[in-house]
C-alpha cells in the first residue's frame, strides 16, 4: 500500500493520497486493530524513501517551485476561485450532482437506494463497534466514497473528471446493492444495448461543435495562410494546443498578451507580450485574436511600426491575420 501511495504522489500530487485518510479512519474505526494499525514508520519510511527523492530534486533544481507547489497547486486550488474551475459556492451543484446522476446510469437508481438507506445504517455504527465490524465492507465502501467527495465538494476548483476515481467504489456499492436486494444483473442483452448506447454517445459528441476544435482551426488557418506555417499566435487568447497534432510539432504555439505583465515564473498565463514577439521579425507566423478585441490589437500593431492584415473571413468570432513591417 504504501509502495502504491508513493508512486501516486510522485506521479499526481497529493491528489494521489487521497485513499490514504480513508483507510487510516477504516482501520481506526475497526474494533480490535489496534495492533495491526497501517499507520506504521516502516511504511511512512518507505513513502519517504520512495517518494521524496524526486521532490527534492526538482524543487532543488528550481527555485521558487516549491512555494508555487504549495501556494498555487494545492492551496488556491482548494480555497480561491484562481483557476476559474466553477468556484461558486453552489459550483459543486451544478458539476457534481449532474456528474453523478448521469455517470451512474443506468444503475443510478441503485445507487439513490444505497443513499436513501445510508443513514439508517449509520446510526448503529457510533455506539455499537461489533456492528461496525459486521458492516466493515459497508463501511469502507461509504468513506472510500463520501470522504472524497465531501472534499471535493469543499474545494473550490471542481470539474467532472475530479470524480472518476470515486466510479470504482460506486460501482461496487451498487453491484453489492441489487446483489442484496436479489436483482443480480440485468440480461445480457439489455447489456449489450447499454453498451452500443454508450459507444454512440461517445462517438456523437465528437461532433458536437465547439471552439477548441483543433482541426478544425487547424483546416481553417491553412486554407488562410499565405504560405508555410511555422508559429500560431493566440492574442490575449486561449492558445489550442491540439494544432501540434494538426500542424506537426515543429509548428510553435503561443499565447501572447498586449502589454508586458510581470508573469510568475512557473504556470504563467502568457508567452510573453506583442513588443517582444514582433521584435523576434520571424517567418511563417499566423495571428489570432477574438473579433471583439480586433481594433485594438490592430491599432496596438500600428503602434510598433507593423500592419494586421486580415486572412479571409472570421472563424469562431475570431480574426485570423499576418503580421508585416508598415516600411
């Protein structure tokens, strides 16, 4: 376990220890276990052992890291809106409880059932701990579940895929909930319907039209583009990575703000500013800014000495131009 535990947090952050409090409070709720708590040095040394080394070694080789770590990664992530991440306090309302309702179909009603039935199950488990140890699997299965979820729902940087890890408990309380209630599971062939639904679902919602389609965007600059595509610039925009897949990875992609900002060092919002990109006179680039901010990034331009010369119409309330020297 601690093996696993290690790996995770090299690999996730301490999204990955998040099991851990789940089943340091199973054990300690346990009657009798006393003597084989999993809160052990040899395993916390072997955490250390496996885990820290690299830890240390990129905050060693980085300075600042380790304050952006802690300060950005974990702590504003959890108590500020800075990622912009539905940090209202009903945000967990509107991501969450449609997150759960629609994932868990068609066993949703299982589930609502396991719920329902929740408190009354919980209500022996205070006073009676040989009741708690006859509903351990019942219990484990209730804090793997909420433990995590009442923190999510408690941070303020929410998004749907927070949950996935929580679908494997779901999954076995509602298998163990109809295996109680006597259903089993359903015939094989409402199974394989599910299923082909699923997959079409899948497949339909890639055609669901949306602004961060990379090949789309990635047809549209080229059908636009004067000649060789080297460089996207994305102006006080949202930069689309995927157009590496589209382009080549030899096509450069940036964000670009119009004023110099005084960035932080790791994560910062922005490449770097219009004078500095403009003064690198590089060939083959291609410009993109929203339609709304169009005269001013035009004017901005003018100002430096270059002209914005619109490519084609607007696509996604987005111009897309190239930039030249006014000389």
């Amino acid at each position: 376990m601690w093996v696993a535990l290690a790996l995770a947090f090299v690999t996730k952050g301490p999204a990955g220890l998040f099991p851990l409090p789940v089943v340091l409070l199973f054990d300690f709720l346990m009657p009798g276990r006393r003597e084989r708590r999993v809160l052990q040095w040899s395993g916390l040394l072997l955490f250390a052992v496996l885990a820290l080394p690299w830890y240390l070694a990129v905050f060693y080789g980085n300075p600042g890291l380790f304050s952006y770590f802690v300060g950005d990664e974990v702590v504003n992530r959890v108590t500020t809106n800075e990622f912009g991440r539905h940090g209202e306090w009903y945000g967990w309302l509107e991501i969450y409880v449609p997150t759960l309702i629609v994932g868990t179909l068609p066993w949703t009603p299982a589930l609502w059932r396991w719920a329902r039935g929740l408190p009354a199950m919980v209500r022996p488990w205070w006073r009676d701990p040989q009741r708690r140890q006859r509903d351990a699997q019942w219990l484990l299965l209730a804090l793997w579940l909420l433990l995590p979820l009442v923190v999510f729902c408690l941070a303020r940087s929410r998004m749907p895929l927070y949950l996935l890890p929580l679908f494997v408990p779901i999954a076995v309380i509602v298998a163990m909930q109809r295996a109680r209630e006597g259903l089993g599971l359903p015939s094989w062939p409402k199974l394989i319907a599910w299923g082909v639904l699923l997959v079409a679902f899948k497949a339909a919602t890639a055609y669901w039209p949306t602004h961060k389609n990379a090949h789309a965007w990635a047809e549209a600059i080229v059908e636009r583009a004067p000649g060789p595509i080297h460089e996207i610039v994305f102006v006080e925009d949202m930069a689309r990575y995927g157009l590496h897949l589209e382009l080549g990875r030899g096509t450069e992609i940036e964000k670009i703000s119009l004023d110099a900002l005084h960035e932080p060092r790791f994560n910062p919002e922005y490449d770097e500013p219009l004078a500095v990109e403009l003064g690198e006179h590089e060939h083959g680039v291609v410009w993109v800014t929203k339609q709304d901010d169009w005269p001013v990034v035009q004017g901005r331009i003018d100002e430096y000495g270059y002209r914005a010369i619109p490519l084609g119409t607007p696509f996604e309330n987005r111009v897309i131009f190239r930039v030249e020297p006014r000389r």
